[in-house]
C-alpha cells in the first residue's frame, strides 16, 4: 500500500453538481443517463485532484447516487420484491412512488448523514452484481489512475439490516466480488467495518472473526484493508489482527493508538475527517511514530465525506479563523505533507494556545410539575383532542430563495425581502387555517437552514458561503464553525413569531433549534468539552424563550433531532452524554411558565433507544419520526405520561399518503396511549416539498383526525 491515503471524499460536487442533476433527474427534466454521465464527471475530478495533490493511495467506489448502504444492497441483490417493477428500483427504495413508501432512513452512526436501512428477511435471494465497483476501477484506470475500491464490510452491512444470521450466504457474494476484482488486477479492497467501534457481543465478534479469516483464505484475492472509524476498535482489533487481512484502518483521532500489530499495515488516521480543524502536525507525527506495525500509511479518521471541498474559497471568512481551517482539500494536502514528514523523519510545529474559558453558567432552572402545566395549558390553550400541528417549516420556494441570495449580493433592500417573509407567513398561517390545523407555525420563510439561522445571529459563530455537506440524497446543509464563546446579543426570531400570531386566533408556536442540535450540527470547537459549548448555546436559547413567552407567543417548539445522533457509541459514555444534554435542554426551556407549552421534535435516528432521556427534557409535547421507521416508536412508549406526537406522514418522500393510510397511522398510536396524549403530525418539516405536495398531503392528515376525534 501507498504512504498516503484518505478513507473517503465528499461526492457531491465542489458546487453542489450532484444535487442538481438528482434533482433535474427526479423532476423528469433530464434522463438516468445524463445523470451517470455527471456522475462520471464529478468521480474524474475527484480522482485527478487527489492526484494532483500527491495523494498515492486512491479510493474508488465512494461515489454514490444517493447513499453507499444502499448502493451495497443493490449490488447484493437485496432488492425487495414491491420495488423491483418500479420504473427506477434504486430511487423508489431511497424517495418512494406515488404508489409505495420508501425504506426505512436513519443517521449513519453519529454523524448527520443519513444511510438507507436494508430491508432483507426470509424471502430475500441475494446476487452479487459487481457492476458498480468494478466498473469505477475500469472508469479510473482509463483516466490514468490505480484505485482502491471501498465497500461497505458484510459484518457492518447485515448488522445495519438486522440480519447477521445471514452471513454465511453474503459472505459468499463477498468472495464473489473479491474474485472480479483480482480478475481486474486490483491490488487493495477496503471494506468498511464502523459497527466494530460499538459495543459488540462474543457471538458478533466470533462472525467478526468468521468472515475475516474465510475472505483471508481465498486463494486469489486482492489484499485487504478492514476499515474502521468514529472511535477505538476495542474488543475487536485482536479478532481483526488474528485473520488473515493485510491492513487494518483505526481512528486515532477518536480512538488510542492501537498495541503493536506485527505483520500488518496500519493506515494511521490522524486527520480527522469530522472537524474543520488543522491538524497539529507535531501531535499527529508523535501518534505516527508510536504505531508498532510492518508498514504506517497515513491517512484520514474516516471518510472526508462530512467535511465541506475546499476552505479557500470562503472570502467571507475572517482570515484569521480561515488559516485554522481545513477541508477536504486541505485535510487530504495534510495527510501528503504527514507522510512526507513521517519519512523524513520530522517532528512537526508547535502547539496552539487555549482561548480562555467564559464564567459558569447559573444552575439549571426548574419547571413545575408537568400535570401543574398540563391543566393551565389545557385552560389557555383550548385545544380539541388529537391535535393537529405540524414539525416547523414549510416550502422554500424558488422565489424566497432567490430573494435571499439577492439581499445578500446587495442586489434586494432588506425592506423589500422582509415584506416578502411577510407575505410568505400570511400565505403559510392561511393554508393551515384552511386546511384545519390546531396549532400553527409560521413557516419559517426567513430562515435558510435550522441551524445556520441561529449561527448568523450568536456570538462566537462563523457561518460559510460555500461549505457544504451532504446529509442525504440531493439533502446538503452548511455547517456553522464555532470558533468562540457564544452570546445572543439580540432576539432572533421574536419579530416573525409576533407578526404570524396577529395574523390569527389560533396559537402559533415560537420555533427555536434546541441547543444540542445547534452544535451536533456545527463544526464545534476543538478547545472546549462539548458539554460546555452546548450548555452556553442553551442559555442563549433560553433568552429566546423568555423573549417569545414576554411577547405573547403560547406555545414554543424547541427542537432536538439530534439528542441521539450524539449518543456515544459506547455504552459505557452514553449515561453521562444523556445527563449533560439533557441538563442542557433544560436549561434552555426551564424558565418557561406554567401555561406556555413547550414542544420538542426528533427524526430519523432511532429515539425508541433513548426514550428515558426524551422523558427526562421534560418537554409538554414530544413530535417524533415513526411514519417511515413503521411506528417502531410505538412499540417503546408504553407507560409515556407526555403529550406525543408519531408521525403519521413521511415528509422526505414525494408521495401524498392516502386518508386511509395516515388513519391507520393514527389509529396504531391510539392503541398505545390514551386519545389525550396523542398529537397528529407529520414526520418532519416540510421545507424539502412543494406546496401542491404539502396541501395535499395534510388535507389527508386533517381529515383522518377528524374522522379519529369522530369515533372516540
């Protein structure tokens, strides 16, 4: 193996190519085949700057349409019955059709990317076919260019799908892709093995050991490199080091330097492939020299696929903070000068200093007893049973974006976008009215992303023109960096939650992104304990929340989709993770009154598994994903004493739920918890839809409640 390597690289494209070719795909506007071809186009470019930046060890197969567990169950076979007519198979599992649901969506480990769960039971026939990985090798080769293809481990794979019992057959597609691959003179495979930094059983690490020496033992094979990242292999590293594979691939940024590996070649990730920080090359070159192995490559933690392209670019920033940067293109530069330094034998810079810490915070408030709040809300508030609301946003229509780009460029007065945020609320608030809805939102025309709209307007933030990220699909957000201590100096969304409540009289709820979610989905700092980074963003937004409630507004949303995606992978940190965040929500809503209702929202990231931790933020109402996970929510709230919303409709789909379906939805969560509980809404915002798809689809979810209120 080469000295110098990355795991993975983003694919999206410098400028979002990839996004608009999905998207122009999926509106008809352009053909399978143009949209390989860009595919094509951004795979060349990739390859030939890692190239040009002295990369030697190239990855291959890291490319994806929409997501790289999906792209193994294809490849597998693992394709189930209901999708294989569809017109595009690959796209009805990730979107959906008119006609069927998509596969179940999650975030991949800890990390605000979503993956594709694989659906394989009893019935599943599983068939290799290797088009896609060799084919990039052959893609590759043809510009001039060795590649290492990269696919998703079997023991990862089926671990993800619930279906290890299934190994042994997989296992023998593995062997099956391995044999194509040496056919095309391919030198090195790396599979993916990141469950392996979690918690595993003696009966999974006894298939560890299973899959590893049987792939070992082929007679022809490329060499193997088993990829691991986002922590310390543990238990795991002396199975992997007792088979047959030739390379092991372990976080040292996240993870211990490993103990002596003889006979292997370590691939050292030292460049973390999760921050935008520069590496501090003395650091990183004593972690070098402390790897006991044959060979030490040098390489990234994981794949650079959560970091934005190319910091250069960003004029905006000041250049004090962006010559502490880097992104893909400078971590990838990083880890050539690494090795170069590592073979020449030097030792790397200095250390940075540490910033000084702010004051402690005040002691966490504490809110009334929540049947105290429950009956002075049910006083003010007035509700029906089963309420209906919705999760916060609504569509962004080209027309709002294209005013927000140009009141940036100077282009737009500011008077004249905010009367056009204006007209978008109006619009928003009258559609709900019409269509039936209990407790309104305002839209959030004036926001551009959850997060970065509270960036723009805290302390301690930096916010990027170009630093994109995808989360899934054609799905992409810009990270905020926080760089320092973080202070609101002025309300951030009073002035819109004032103007949608005169609008109408109905409550509307103040929509605030709660504290953990702020930094989950930032870059965070590296000189301060997340612990304390969340905890001074939670006092900010709890200045907000005493501003909403000061100037009128009932009922304030304070969403947490990301409580679990932070959750360690190891159950030995995870209790004192959920004790911090949790302590943190708190102290961002702690301060509300008896009457205001405070409301909570979490997605896509498996919360029955955390459902103790959701009791514990205390929150009047819960709003949770279970339309596309198949109510599996439901199956974990028994007991639950909070108002909760499951959601009966799977926004990131642009299919419109009949009636009967959101009924039967409603309908299952009715079974578990009493009708006082139960709220009524969809899944997540709806920002990612159109309008005709958003008042059709709640036009469905009003009226199945409507017929639920009926029978009780």
């Amino acid at each position: 193996m080469q000295s110098s390597t990355v795991l993975g690289y983003p694919r999206i494209g410098p400028h979002r190519e990839l996004k608009r070719a999905l998207e122009s795909y999926w509106d008809g506007r352009s053909t399978r085949r143009e949209l390989e071809a860009e595919g094509a186009r951004l795979r060349a470019g990739t390859w030939r700057r890692l190239a040009e930046l002295g990369l030697d060890g190239l990855p291959s197969n890291t490319f994806s349409l929409y997501d790289q567990v999906l792209d193994t169950a294809v490849m597998l076979g693992a394709v189930p019955e209901r999708y294989q007519a569809a017109d595009d198979p690959y796209f009805a599992m990730a979107r959906g059709t008119d006609g069927l649901a998509p596969l179940r969506m999650v975030k991949w480990f800890d990390t605000n990317y979503h993956y594709i769960v694989p659906e394989i039971g009893p019935e599943t026939v599983f068939k290799l076919d290797a088009g896609k990985p060799v084919g990039e090798v052959r893609e590759a080769r043809a510009l001039g260019y060795e590649t290492r293809p990269v696919v998703v481990g079997p023991v990862t794979f089926l671990l993800l799908a619930g279906a290890l019992d299934r190994l042994g057959e997989v296992l023998g597609h593995y062997e099956e892709l391995l044999a194509a691959l040496a056919g095309e003179g391919v030198e090195w495979v790396q599979f993916d093995e990141p469950a392996l930094v979690q918690d595993r059983t003696p009966d999974e690490l006894a298939a560890v050991r299973a899959a590893y020496e049987r792939l070992g033992a082929l007679p022809v094979r490329p060499k193997l490199l088993v990829a691991s990242y986002f922590g310390d292999l543990g238990e795991a590293l002396p199975v992997l080091a007792a088979t047959p594979v030739e390379a092991l691939a372990v976080d040292l940024v996240r993870g211990p330097v490993p103990p002596p590996l003889p006979g292997k070649t370590v691939v050292a990730g030292v460049v973390s492939g999760r921050d935008v920080w520069r590496t501090p090359p003395a650091a990183a070159l004593a972690k070098l020299r402390a790897v006991e192995a044959d060979r030490v490559v040098v390489g990234t933690s994981c794949s650079l696929l959560h970091v934005p392209y190319d910091v250069t670019v960003e004029d905006g920033l000041d250049p004090g903070l962006r010559e502490r940067l880097a992104f893909a293109e400078q971590k990838a530069a990083e880890v050539v000068a690494l090795a170069r330094a590592l073979a020449a034998g030097e030792t790397g810079g200095a250390a940075g200093t540490v910033p000084t810490r702010r004051a402690e915070l005040p002691p966490v408030p504490a809110r009334s007893p929540y049947a105290v709040r429950a009956a002075a809300q049910a006083e003010h508030l007035r509700l029906p049973p089963l309420p209906v609301t919705t999760i916060g946003s609504f569509p962004q229509t080209g027309e709002l974006r294209a005013a927000r780009a140009a009141v940036t460029a100077g282009t737009l007065a500011r008077e004249d976008y905010e009367r056009l945020v204006e007209a978008e609320i109006e619009h928003a608030v009258r559609v709900q009215e019409r269509l039936g809805l209990d407790v309104l939102v305002h839209g959030e025309p004036e926001r551009n992303d959850m997060v970065q709209y509270f960036a723009e307007h805290l302390d301690g933030f930096a916010v990027t023109a170009h630093g994109w990220v995808q989360s899934y699909g054609s799905r992409c957000t810009r990270p905020p960096i926080i760089h320092g201590d973080v202070g609101r100096p002025s309300p951030i969304t009073v002035r819109w939650a004032k103007y949608a409540q005169s609008l109408t009289a109905k409550p509307v709820k103040g929509m605030l992104t709660g504290p953990v979610t702020i930094v989950a989905w930032s870059f965070d700092r590296a000189d301060l304990p997340l612990r304390e980074v969340t905890h001074q963003v939670a006092a900010a937004i709890a200045e907000e929340v005493r501003d909403l409630e000061a100037a009128g507004v009932s009922v304030i949303q304070v969403d947490e989709p990301a409580l679990r995606e932070l959750l360690p992978l190891r159950a030995a940190e995870q209790a004192d993770y959920l004790e911090w965040s949790v302590a943190a929500y708190r102290r961002a809503t702690g301060a509300a009154g008896d009457r205001t209702q405070i409301h909570t929202h979490l997605c896509y990231s498996n919360a029955d598994q955390i459902l103790s931790a959701i009791d514990g933020l205390d929150a009047d109402v819960t709003t949770i994903e279970s339309a596309r996970s198949g109510t599996r929510i439901l199956d974990a709230v028994t007991g639950y004493a909070r108002g909760l919303g499951p959601g009966v409709y799977d926004i990131h789909s642009p299919r419109v739920p009949p009636v009967e379906e959101v009924a039967g939805r409603l309908a299952a969560a009715l079974a578990v918890l009493p009708a006082e509980q139960v709220w009524v809404n969809p899944d997540c915002g709806l920002k990612t839809r159109t309008y005709p798809q958003v008042e059709a689809a709640l036009a469905n979810v009003a009226e199945a409640a409507r017929r639920a209120r009926a029978a009780l």
